[in-house]
C-alpha cells in the first residue's frame, strides 16, 4: 500500500473475492438472530440493525449464515475467497481560504495570522503523507480590482465607481451630543428610537468617537472620519467561486509540482475585504457537484478555514446582494442537495482561527452548527494564543483521515453487485458486519448505519461503496481497525 495514503483512510486492507463451489469455511459456528461472518475459528455474534458483531478469526472462509441467496445452498458454507489490497478512492479538497482583513491581525506571537496560516498549510502541501491528496484553494472575498479599497464620501463616492455607494460605520446618538461608546451600529435613523445615525470617528489607540449634528464644535477633537467600504467591492456571486484560484491537482510529497504552485499563490496574495462566507460556499459546493460529474470515481470535501464570522463591512448589516449571511442560512446550504444532502454527499470540514476567549466560544458555537450540517461536527477551533501552526497541521491531518475512511473502490468489471458484502475489524479484532442499505446511489441511510453503491447496479456500473454515517463514525473512532469489503458471496441487506 501507498505509505503516503496510510495516514487518511482506515485500513481498507483487503478485498476479498472469488466464491468457488465445494470449499466449505471450518469450524466457524453460527451466533443468533441473524448473525454476523466469522472465519476460521471464529464465531458469529448478534444481528444489530445495519451491522452484525462476531470475533475475528484467522482464515478467509465464511460462516454459512453469508450464504442466504443466489447460487450457493443455505447452510452449506460455501465461500471461498482470493486477496488483494483494497485501493482507497482518490481525495480531493477544495480548500476554502478566508483572506479577509482580520487575518492581518498578530497571534500571541506576534506573527501576523495570515502567515502563520500559510506556513502551517505549506508544511501540510510538502508532507510526504499529503501525497496524492488532490487540492484545489479558493480565496475569499474576491475583490473588485477596480474598486477602491477605501472610501470618504457618505453614499455617492467616484472612487467606488459601479461598486458603490460608499457604506460608512455609523451609530446612534442624540442630536446634541456625543459617545465613545460606538455600539449600536446604524444604517440610518430608523434603528436609533429617536436619536440620530451618526458617523463614527477614529481617534486612534483603538478608540472610537461619533457626534451628534447639533453637538458643540468641540465633539470628537482630533478624532477622523472612519474611512468607509464601496458597497459592492467584495464578490458576492457564487458561480465566482466555483473556479479556484489554483485548480486542482494531486500533490506528490515534495516541495515542488501542486505543492509549489499553491505556495506561490498563498505567498502571492494578501488578505483584504470582508466575509462573504454564504456565496463562497455555495460556489464551493458549485464546484463539488462539477468535480463529481467529471471525476465520479473520486471523493471530493471543501475545507473552510476562516478566521471571521459571515458578515460584511458593517457588521449586522451584511449587503442584500450577498446571501445567505447567517450561520442558519449557510447551514442550510451544507445541508442541501448540494451538499451532504445530495447524491452523493459532499461534506463541509470548518476550521476557524480566533483570538482566545470570548471569540473563541461565540465561533465555536456557530462553526459547529455549520460543520454538523456538512457532516464533519465539532469544528476545530484553533486560539491565537496557540501554536497556530502546529494546530492547523493537525486539524488538516483530522480532515484528510476524516474524508477518506468511508469510501471504498470496488472492480469495474467481473463483480456480480448481488453478492458482495462489507465488514469491520476493529483493533480488538471484533468482527462487525456492516449490512447493504439500499436504496443505491442515494443510500438508504439510517441511524442502524450500513452501506451504499454510488450508483443503482440496476441503471449503471457503481465503482465505489460508501458507508452510511452510522457505520463511518465507528471507522474513524477506531484508527487500529480495517475494513474488508467481500466478493462472492450473497449481499445481505439491512431490511
């Protein structure tokens, strides 16, 4: 087996198949209700919905209970079986890189988060165990290249061009006076029960000052106009990005080919704009639904890595054009037919980067929400008083393994899809029995787990199986067990 694969899929050691008359599985005795495989000196344990429990025994013959339709006789043992290792399905991430202003901020470091970020993912791309993970790497928010970064004048602004207005901060205060305490943020006078909507000051030191229109003079001295943001500089169309910025390719576990390639462009750019994280994921997923089209016999995720909450230059007030901009909408589309509710699901790994404290649980919260309806719960959450770099590497590692362990390659051609059958050795050597949950293609997935063809056998040739969520969880909970996928034998059905 590939080293460079060992670290992202779990065991997926053998297939077996190849079922010839006459050759009968030796003392292997039956459990009960419905029992599971055992080989050679061991025996089956208990049905349990889409599994079945044994203890693992030590040769490739297969208890009579397999032998419950098609050619072979009920009970008469019948199975036996050739090996060869099992080919993980290939990888494919579609990294979507937060590059907003706040990465500009320093960790407990000193180092600017921006570059942390990118030191702990050129290490990632250079590891020998990334090698043929396929990467592709989006930035978000695109920018308007012809919009100006910033802007003074309240509304109309010709630096802002067609990407206007010009949005300012502003917040509520009485008409003759003035605050420092610059919360709540405004749009206009409609939110601010009788006070004004006033621009908000800059005075420097991470002090902030606004004043009413009918304040003394005095107000806010030496304080200046915050700058503002063209309204439509951020990219909120989902179809830009569906198309990376660096496309897709399998990295090879040195420093050059994808690896080069995506480091120069994360040297190359810098973070600016705001988080328009809603139609970034959509067009992630855009481009999810066109890779499987393309390449149906690879699994493909989208990796988040994000240092903010969705939201535009006005936090609360996030421009209509750029939806959705809340955590429930966005949820929504990771939990869609486009994502882990389409056929087949594509999973939405979140990694956020924060400053400790309060950020830190108000992100975690959120970003867990969004990870559970991509199907990857908890995020990982990574503090700025960490080891940045270390804890990216790492949270990375979790993904690679994560996305891989439920997806199996099975032979294009020379398999009867009536009789194969999928089972689980964990570390302790107990055997489960991971039963068909059909229907194929879509899954008939349900909390009793199980395992699905990516595609009906009845309308097309499948060319992977992939366990139910159920079943994929007990996987990657444990990193010592090994999944065998069976040929010859007749599929048994979790119904």
């Amino acid at each position: 087996m590939n080293n460079a694969r060992s670290i992202f899929w779990i065991g997926a050691t053998a297939l077996l198949f190849g079922c010839t008359a006459g050759t009968k599985a030796t003392t292997g005795s039956a459990g009960t209700s419905g029992s599971g495989a055992a080989g050679m000196t061991g025996t089956a344990g208990t049905s349990g919905g889409g599994a079945t429990t044994g203890t693992a025994g030590t040769g490739l013959g297969f208890d009579a209970n397999f032998d419950l339709s098609g050619g072979d006789h009920p009970g008469d043992g019948v199975c036996s079986a050739t090996m060869t290792a099992a080919e993980p399905v290939p990888l494919d991430l579609y990294v979507l890189m937060d590059s907003s202003l706040s990465m500009k901020d320093p960790t407990s470091s000193g180092a600017m988060k921006w570059d942390t970020v990118r030191s702990a993912m050129k290490s990632f791309f250079e590891s020998q165990s990334s090698a043929g993970l396929g990467v592709g790497l989006k930035y978000f928010p695109g920018t308007q290249s012809t919009a100006a970064a910033t802007c003074q004048n309240d509304g109309a602004d010709t630096t802002c061009g067609a990407y206007g207005p010009c949005d300012r901060r502003k917040t509520c205060v009485p008409s003759a006076g003035m605050t420092m305490a610059v919360t709540p943020l405004c749009v206009d006078a409609s939110t601010c029960m009788g006070q004004t909507c006033s621009l908000i000051r800059d005075c420097t030191g991470g002090n902030y000052c606004a004043a009413g229109p009918t304040a003394p003079t005095t107000a806010c001295t030496g304080c200046n106009p915050f700058a503002g943001y063209c309204h439509l500089r951020d990219r909120c169309d989902a179809a830009y990005y569906a198309t990376p910025d660096v496309a897709m390719a399998a990295l090879d576990g040195t420093t050059g080919g994808q690896a080069a390639t995506l480091n120069a462009s994360l040297t190359a750019h810098m973070p600016g704009g705001y988080t328009p994280t809603g139609p970034a994921l959509n067009g992630a997923l855009m481009f999810a639904r066109q890779r499987i089209a393309s390449m149906p016999t690879h699994r493909i995720a989208i990796v988040l890595v994000t240092d903010g909450l969705p939201g535009g230059f006005i936090p609360g007030f996030p421009p209509a054009e750029c939806t959705p901009a809340d955590i429930p909408g966005i949820s929504t589309l990771a939990s869609g037919a486009m994502g882990t509710g389409g056929t087949p699901p594509v999973n939405t790994f979140v990694i956020g980067v924060f400053s400790p404290g309060a950020a830190a649980q108000q992100a975690q919260t959120n970003l867990d929400a969004l990870a559970s309806a991509g199907g990857t719960s908890p995020a990982v959450i990574i503090d700025t008083s960490q080891d940045v770099a270390a804890a990216l590497q790492n949270a990375f590692k979790q993904v690679q393994s994560k996305a891989i362990a439920c997806d199996f390659k099975i032979p294009a051609t020379g398999v009867d899809f009536k009789q194969v059958n999928v089972q689980f050795t964990s570390g302790s050597n107990s055997v489960t029995q991971i039963l068909h949950a059909p229907p194929d293609g879509a899954g008939g997935c349900d909390a009793r787990g199980g395992w699905y063809y990516d595609k009906d056998p009845a309308s097309g040739t499948p060319t992977k199986i992939t366990a139910c969520p159920a079943s994929c969880s007990m996987f990657q909970t444990d990193l010592n067990g090994h999944v065998d996928v069976i040929l010859g034998c007749p599929t048994i059905d979790v119904n």
